[in-house]
C-alpha cells in the first residue's frame, strides 16, 4: 500500500510515524512535510492547499489512501476533490468539515441539534459584534465574555476577554490578528468555567472508536498565562473523564452531532474532535474540530497498539464497528519546545542540540529544517536540523501513570536546547 499524508507540522510527523509501523505500507509519502518527517517519510513539495496538484499526485504515484492531517485542505473540499476521482481518503467533506472551518455554522449545529454549549450570538460586522456586547446578553462591563472569529485562524481566533472592554479592543483587533476573511462574522460566547477535556474519535458516519482522553495547555506561559497559542503541551490519562461523564458526552454531544449530520445530509467519516468545558452543570461543547488536533495527536497516537491502516480501513468500509482497537495501558505526556518570540514573532534559524542524548521518547518535528553543511565539512551521517517555525519539536512520552510519563518527557526536554529555546514546565499540572 502507498499512504500520502498531507501537512506539514508535529502532528504529521506522529502520523507519518504510526503508518510507518505498518507492515502493509510500501511507500509513505508526505506533503509537504519537514525535517523530522523526511527521516520516515518521502517529502513532496506540494502545499496542503493546493488541492488539484495534490490529487494529481496521489492519481500519478498509485496512493492507495490519503490521511489529511490539517483542517486547511478539509475546508477546501479535498475529500470531494479526491473522492470525485476515486480515491481513497481519510476526513470529512467540505459540507462536514463546516464544522470547524465556521464557528457560527458550528455553533448554529449544535443548537439545531440539541448539543449543550455556551450561550452565543453572530454578529456580521464588529460594530453590530460591539452593539451585542452593550446590550447586556453577556453580563456588564466586568463580565468575562469570549470573542471568536468565525473562520480558520490557526489557533489566533479565539480571545478570552476578563471584561468588556478587552472584548471590544479584541473585536476591533481580530480582522488584523486573523485576517479579515476569518474574522468576516464575529461570534460572541459566554464565559463557561471549570477544567477543559478532549476528546477525539475515529468515525465512520454509523460507528464512532473512542481515543483516549486528552487535554492540551494553550497559553504561552505557566500557570496558563499570556496569549494563546497552538498548543504547548498534552497529556493523555484515564483520570480526566468518570466513566459517567465519558456516558454523558457520548449521549448529549456525539450521538446528537453524528444524527446531526446524517439529518442535515451529509455523513462525518474521519477524526472528529470535541473540546468539552466540564461545568458544574455538566459537560458543555467548546468546539468541533474535524481532524486530530496538535499537540493531542503526538500524545495520543505513542499509545495506538493497533495497525492505523486497519483502522483507516474499517473507516473507509464503514466497519469501525467490528474492529477492536487497542491502546497502551497508562499515560502519555507531549512537551513542545517552541522558539524565542513564538506565538507573535518566532525567531528561526537556531541550531538544534542534544537529540542524540534523548530516550525513551519520541521527538517528533513541528518547525525544524536541515542546516547546510559548512564548506570542507567531512561526511558527518548525523543531520544537523535547526528551528524553522514557532513550535519546534514535541517531546512525547509514555508511562504507567501520568507522572511517570511526564518526567521522562522533561528529562529529555533537559537535554535538547537552541537559542531561545522556551517550554513550559508545568504541563499536566
């Protein structure tokens, strides 16, 4: 089988390396990957946006199944596209992938459909967004309120406002933090409070295989702190969600949500993410997110016992049902070592040191490249990568509880640096 995955960061990296332990893969292609992911993968130089080019290829090279890992080449009706052509590809359609690519969308799903969420209203201009804030809906002027731009913007598009006037400063701001297509309909929410939980699953559009839970720690700083970013780390651990709350997210979010789809004329196959607030009232949906998240997907995947081709396959078949998936007993923790500047300005360029004393781990590459070699240099076999983007490299790694896994993580993290280098070290606290 040759298996093309599509992205370019840390996540693909930990897809790229499950489909290489597959016995049934002959060729593992990659577009347009990085550094890291050329040492398991093909590189190929084709953007996950260009759409016709990638199904050229993947036509042109015989691929026999397509894994997308970002929600940029969903949006843009990749699946369509390739399905259109007869070929074989994991992730929702363009109609699906709505569910992420536009929040107003999303949020009107879920209240079509009877998913508990936050409190919400759309607004099609910032003026008319900051009418909705002095109206009162969401509380006075030192009520908390969130501020979302509709479209995808990389993680940016999302403000916690601790009051009314940083919901405004963050209304007016959010065309030139996001761009002014995102940021076209402003959504505005309640501020839900209580712990944050993922939750990720497999799906065929009847049948839905539970990943184990996950939670990621956005903010920059420790103590969750400064602005948003991707994500600086993840843990996974049976802890964060009772087999009661697991119940109720399945009946109140999952089922309403997959029925949801079939209602409304389209099916979701593929990775289907959830981000849940676990109110005193309950579990509340933050968000959908139709692919595996990142950093959740580094953390999650160093668990997955079972052949990721069976599970694509079953996928694919609409037999998730019949297919026992096994995963590692225990925990999992993901350290992100980001550049200086990052998430605003990150610095590139910096060499990378200490990947050779690291084990136990598995270091996957979100932003590295491969240095040049120094005029006259001998043939070192060692590569020599350096920072080439925000977040720089996860470091993940297993346990029989969590905190086993994450000291094994931080002693290895201890033994990487670069210029700059900065990481948080209170992941999974």
């Amino acid at each position: 089988m040759n298996v093309l995955v599509i992205g370019s960061g840390g996540r693909e990296h930990a897809i790229c390396r499950t489909f290489g332990k597959s016995s049934g893969v002959t060729r593992l292609f990659c577009a347009n990957g990085n550094a890291g992911v050329a040492q398991v993968a093909e590189c190929v130089p084709i953007k996950p946006d260009d759409i016709l080019a990638l199904a050229d290829f993947a036509t042109q090279n015989a691929i026999d199944l397509t894994f997308v890992g970002g929600e940029t080449s969903l949006a843009l009706g990749i699946v369509d596209e390739f399905e259109s052509r007869g070929l074989r590809i994991i992730g929702p359609c363009k109609e699906a992938a709505q569910l992420e690519a536009s929040k107003s969308f999303a949020k009107d799903f879920m209240a079509r459909h009877g998913v508990p969420t936050a409190k919400f209203t759309t607004s099609h201009s910032p003026a008319f967004a900051i009418l909705e804030l002095e109206s009162g809906d969401f509380g006075d002027e030192n009520s908390p309120v969130v501020v979302k731009a509709d479209g995808l913007a990389a993680g940016k598009g999302v403000v916690v406002a601790k009051n009314r006037a940083e919901a405004v400063a963050a209304i007016n701001d959010m065309a030139s933090l996001v761009g002014t297509a995102a940021a076209e309909k402003i959504v505005l929410e309640e501020c839900m409070f209580g712990r944050e939980v993922s939750l990720l699953m497999f799906a065929d559009g009847e049948d839905i295989a539970l990943m184990p839970p996950t939670r990621d720690h956005k903010r920059i700083g420790e103590g969750d702190t400064g602005p948003n970013t991707g994500g600086m780390g993840t843990i996974t651990d049976a802890s964060l969600l009772t087999t009661d709350e697991l119940q109720t997210i399945i009946d109140t979010m999952i089922r309403p949500t997959l029925h949801g789809c079939v209602r409304e004329g389209f099916r979701f196959r593929g990775i289907l993410f959830l981000g849940i607030m676990m109110t005193a009232q309950g579990p509340k949906l933050l968000e959908y997110n139709v692919r595996f998240g990142d950093p959740e997907t580094q953390a999650i995947l160093v668990r997955l016992e079972t052949d990721l081709v069976d599970i694509c396959e079953a996928m694919l078949d609409g037999t998730l049902g019949s297919i026992d998936i096994k995963w590692k007993l225990g925990s999992s923790a993901c350290v992100v070592l980001a550049s200086e500047g990052y998430p605003s300005k990150p610095r590139t360029g910096d060499m990378i040191s200490g990947l050779e004393n690291v084990s136990n781990v598995e270091v996957f590459h979100s932003g590295t490249a491969l240095s040049e070699p120094p005029a006259g240099a001998g043939g070192s076999t060692q590569p020599q990568f350096i920072t080439a983007g925000g977040r720089v490299l996860g470091v993940t790694a297993t346990g029989d509880d969590l905190a086993t896994a994450l000291s094994t993580a931080y002693s290895a993290a201890s033994k990487i640096s670069f210029d700059g280098m900065q990481y948080r070290r209170d992941i999974g606290k």
